[in-house]
C-alpha cells in the first residue's frame, strides 16, 4: 500500500519489462523495433492527464449511481476505415445511444469511444491455417495486415507509428465533432426521431415521445440548449502491445506520475489479466482509470487480487470491471464475484460488455452474435446487482454507425443467411447503427424501471 511515487517513475516502469506478456507479437527485427520505440518516445501525448482525471471522476460517480457509462466502437479499429465518415457515424451512434440512456437513467452519461488506439488484438492461436497454408495470426493493424499471405501476415514495428498517427487523426475528428456544434442535444434528438420512425421501431415511440415531452419542457424553462452543443468524450483501447503503451507513457509534469498518454482509459483483456503477468503490472503504474475485463473463469479471489494490484488505495474511479459472462452464465457466475468484491470494501464500478461472453459460429460460417442474448446479457447484469443492492455502472459494446450485418436479430432481423450481405469486421462481430439504438431504447427502459 504505497502512494508515493517512486523517485524515477520511468525506471520502475522499465522494471516491468522483465515479466511475461502474454500476446506480444514475434517482430521479425529487434533494431527496427528499436527505432520505432525511440520515435514513438519523441511524438507528443495523444490525451493529458487532466483529461484522464476527470474521467476517473466521472466513473467514480458512475460507481455511486450519479451517472452511467457509455463505452463503444469497433471490436478492431483498421487504418483503412479510419475515415471521416466512418469515424462521425460511430461518434453519431454513440452520442444517439447515449440521449436516450441520459433519459433512461436520468443522471449524465460519460461517453466512451473504443476508438483512437484500438489497434491489437488478442488471438486464441498464435497462427491461422488456411487450405493448408499456416500463417501468423491478425493481431490487429498496428501488427499486421488482415490479409492472408506471408508478407501481410509478417509483424512488421513500423505499423506503430502508423497507429499513432491514425489515432491522433482520429482524436482529432472526435475533438472536432463533439466541440463544434456536431453533438447538439437539438440536433442528436432529430436523430432518434428519423430511428422511430421507421415502422421496425414502433415499439420504441413511447419512450421517443417521453423525450420529446422532456425536450419541451427543458425549452419551456429556459434550459439554454446553446450550452448543450459540445459534449466529454473520451477515448480507450486495450493496452495490448507493451510496445506501444510503454513508450508513450509520460510522466505529468503537474505531479510527476505516470500516465498512459495513447488514451483516457485502458483496460487489461481477459487473456492477459493475469495478477502476474506484465499488463497488471504495467496498468497498475499509470494514473489513467484502468479496465479490466472479467469473464466467467475469473474466481471471486482473482478478481480480488486485480483489485489489490490496480487499486491498492482503494480510490473511487480508478477501477472499473468490465464484465462478459455470456447470457446463459451471468445470473450465477457474476453473483459470487460481485458479493466478494464489494464485502470487501473495494470501491469499483461495474460496466456490462454483453458481447464477448455471446460469440458463436452461425450455421453458414459466421462469426456472430444474437441480439436477444446481447440484450439478455444486459438484462441479467441489472438483476444481479439489484438483487445485490450494487450499481449497475454503465454498459460496453461493440458497434459501428454503418448498416452492417455482422449480428442477428434485432427489429430489423437479421438472420444468418443475411451476414453475407455485409460483414466488414476483421474480428469480433459489431452491433450496426439501428441495433446499436435499439439496444440503448431497451437499456434506457431497463434503467427507467
Ligand atoms: C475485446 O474487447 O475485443 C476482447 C478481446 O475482449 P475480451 O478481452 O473480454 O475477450
Ligand atoms: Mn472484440
């Protein structure tokens, strides 16, 4: 239990570097490795650890039920769809969702991109075998390349700074658009009139003429919607590649800590979440508020020992778990751990990931999700923690603003003969526009109830 701040924070950070980290990639040339990590440690912060403190704040009002969070976008991001139309319909979708959740909840909701940085990604094998032909595995753009041959499959250190800049491209455009008039309430509101009324969604105009109402009397009291024109959104990514995560730590000159300056918050995955392991570690010595994703292997005492790690002081926002149970396991497999954790005294914040827990292989070969076990998941996570008496934080999900068909279900019904039609994702399968609404309808009434 120390809060004191090592005399170099950078050689601590550096002492980390001897443990085991799981899902690193083999890069074919040390030296170039080299180079990409001493570039990367000249290129200014992409977030300020101011930015990343109020974030912490906010999540720990999120922990205390004063408000909810909102995290989303594309399970892997690609540099060739890091485009301006790509990025403001995802930034759309968020700020859509997130209008109705403020009414649903009735307290703020912190906005959250998987955006700017999500860039690798974990595989169950470390090689993929096609037709007889074995390769390494995706591991994300900032790896590799998606497509299957032996060059593009070969991990390759410059595509880091490639990352970087595509992710401070992107932060730009999602600076651009949530300050500049693009995310006026008015306006996001117009929005989600043009999603009931398509006659899909029929079911939803209850709830949409309850916020109309609300909007009414806002402007009836002289609510000033001008000041409603720019909205907090923030960015976060797994912190994967030690690679990158490292050499764009910081130390901030205002207290001397470090900070992981890729992104506001970054989260350990449920492969490399090992107490352990070097991503506890790393995550454990940067002042950003941390995630960490929890599926139903984890035991009550292993998540204990995650909360040991990353929040020894036991401060309000520093520690959020994203739980992934799947939908048939979350009524039995989070009680235990959510009881254990919060006998504890542990201040956390508890997000539901409804996705990761819901993946299956669809009949014509689809990697996909159904909508009802997405919606199920959400469901059960609100049961169990008010059936606990604790706070259901917020909810993180995969999505994209473009009308793909990657799940099924939903009020327009998908079905598995549709997934050919339009399945973009390099990696795990993205709720589209209208389910992403769709789910934010069910989830606002979920929170009104
Ligand atoms: C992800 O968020 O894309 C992911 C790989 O999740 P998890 O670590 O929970 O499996
Ligand atoms: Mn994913």
């Amino acid at each position: 239990m120390s809060t004191t701040s090592p005399a170099d924070p950078l050689i601590d950070l550096r002492a980390g570097t001897t443990l085991v980290a799981g899902q690193q990639p083999t890069w074919p040339d040390e030296a170039a490795l080299a180079d990409v990590v001493a570039t990367l440690l000249t290129y200014p912060p992409l977030v300020f650890a101011g930015e990343c403190d109020v974030l912490r704040s906010r999540i720990a009002a999120a922990a205390r039920g004063e408000a909810f969070v909102l995290m989303g976008g594309d399970c892997a991001e690609t540099f060739a769809n890091a485009t301006a139309d790509n990025i403001r319909d995802r930034i759309k979708t968020v700020l859509q969702m997130a209008a109705v959740l403020t009414y649903g909840a009735s307290v703020p909701v912190v906005k959250v991109g998987r955006m700017a940085g999500q860039f690798a990604k974990p595989r169950s094998s470390g090689t993929e075998t096609r037709e007889g032909v074995t390769l390494p595995a995706y591991r994300g753009d900032m790896v590799n390349d998606f497509e299957f041959t032996p060059e593009a499959r070969t991990p390759d250190p410059t595509r880091l700074l490639r990352a970087y800049h595509t992710s401070s491209a992107t932060l730009n455009l999602v600076r651009a658009f949530t300050s500049g008039g693009f995310a006026d309430l008015r306006h996001v509101h117009d929005w989600n009139r043009g999603f009931v009324a398509n006659s899909a969604n029929a079911r939803y105009e209850k709830l949409a003429r309850d916020i109309d109402k609300a909007m009414k009397f806002m402007a009836a009291c002289g609510a000033d919607f001008e000041t409603m024109k720019t909205v907090e959104f923030f960015a976060a990514h797994e912190a994967l590649l030690l690679d990158y995560e490292r050499p764009l730590t910081r130390v901030d000159s205002r207290t001397g800590d470090l900070y992981d300056t890729s992104a506001h918050l970054v989260w350990v995955g449920e492969r490399t979440r090992d107490g352990d392991g070097a991503h506890v570690d790393f995550v454990s010595k940067v002042r950003n508020p941390i995630g960490a994703k929890v599926s139903d292997k984890a035991s009550p005492d292993d998540v204990l020992r995650l909360v040991e790690r990353i929040n020894p002081d036991n401060e309000e926002g520093r520690l959020t778990f994203i739980t992934r149970m799947g939908a048939g396991r979350v009524r039995e497999a989070l009680p235990p751990i959510v009881a254990k954790v919060h006998a504890s005294g542990a201040h956390v914040t508890w997000v539901c990931d409804p996705m990761h827990g819901n993946t299956f292989e669809s009949e014509s070969g689809f990697k996909t999700r159904d909508f009802e076990d997405i919606v199920d998941e959400v469901r059960g996570f609100f049961e169990v923690h008010r059936e606990l008496g604790t706070v259901p934080g917020g909810i993180h999900v995969e999505l994209t603003g473009n009308d793909v068909t990657e799940c099924i279900g939903g009020a327009e019904k998908i079905l598995d003969a549709d997934l050919t039609k339009r399945y973009e994702s390099v990696c795990d399968p993205r709720l589209n526009h209208q389910q992403s609404l769709e789910l934010a309808f069910l989830v606002a009434e979920m929170l009104a109830d």
